[in-house]
C-alpha cells in the first residue's frame, strides 16, 4: 500500500514539473496585449466635476418662500461626465439636473436646486450628485434662516 501511494506520488510530481516547463512566453497572443493597453488607457480617462460653487445661502427668507439657485459646474477631466442621480436630504429641497446625458470634456452644465422654504431658523440641506468621477459622488449645500410668516426678519439679511 505504501509502494503504491508513492509511486502515484512520484507520477503526479513527474506530471506536474514536466507540464509546467511550458513557456509562459509562448501562450501570449499578441492582440491580447495590445487590446488590454488600449482598454487600461481609456481606464485612466475619468471626469472631473468642478462646481462654481459648493454651497449657496439664501440669507434671510420669511417661511414658506420658494427660492431657488443654479449651481454651474464644469467637466475638466478627459473624458465625458454622466451625472447618473443627484438627491437631497430632504422632500423640501429637488435637484434638476441633466440626468444620463454626456457633458463632455471641458462643457459646463447647470443644476436648478428648488427649495420650498420650509422650516424654522437656520436650515441647511445638502444635494448628492452621483456621477461617473472618480470620488462617485459630490456634496452641494444649500442654507438659509428661515423666520415664521409675518414676524420680522431675525436673522442675517443677505443684500
């Protein structure tokens, strides 16, 4: 028994050093390479969101006063941006935005944020831009101090 579990042993290393002398060199396919270059360059390629601003405040606003701004950004990156989804942290603020439609290299694009004036004091809400950058995603913010209907303003007055 002993014999027998060596020698299969020993043919199973003999197979193993003998299959292995193949040249790693010679398997190459030279398309393969040169496929795989191009494919890891056009990896390399990825846009870059670059907002005009990451932050607007309304100021002083009397509850329940729509306002509304447009953040302006820019792809500087090298290849096209697709801004695939942008949400806020809250039902009273809504993102619009060029949803799946290519910006390419070095155009600008807008995004109209609707807030609906909700709240009371100062109230800061934040948008997620998803899209194809390297970071995944891109935080804007909006703020504003809200006072109650009818009451004086209370808190800073933006001119």
């Amino acid at each position: 028994m002993k014999r027998t579990l060596a020698a299969l042993s020993a043919s199973a290393l003999l197979f193993i050093s003998v299959s292995c002398k193949d040249k790693a060199t010679a398997k190459v396919v030279a398309d393969n390479v040169e496929n795989a270059s191009a494919r890891d360059e056009v990896a390399k390629k990825v846009p870059v969101m670059s907002f005009d601003k990451q932050e607007h405040d309304f100021g002083s606003i009397e509850q329940g006063t729509p306002q509304e701004t447009i953040f302006t950004f820019t792809n500087s990156g090298d290849a096209p941006l697709i801004i695939t989804d942008a949400k806020s942290s809250c039902g009273c603020t809504v993102p619009q935005y060029p949803k799946n439609k290519p910006i390419a290299p070095g155009e600008s694009g807008e995004m109209l944020v609707k807030f609906n004036g909700q709240g009371q004091n100062q109230v800061t809400k934040t948008i997620t831009v998803t899209a194809n950058t390297a970071k995944g995603s891109e935080l804007l913010r909006i703020k504003a101090f809200v006072n109650p209907k009818g009451a004086a303003p209370a808190g800073p007055v933006k001119s």
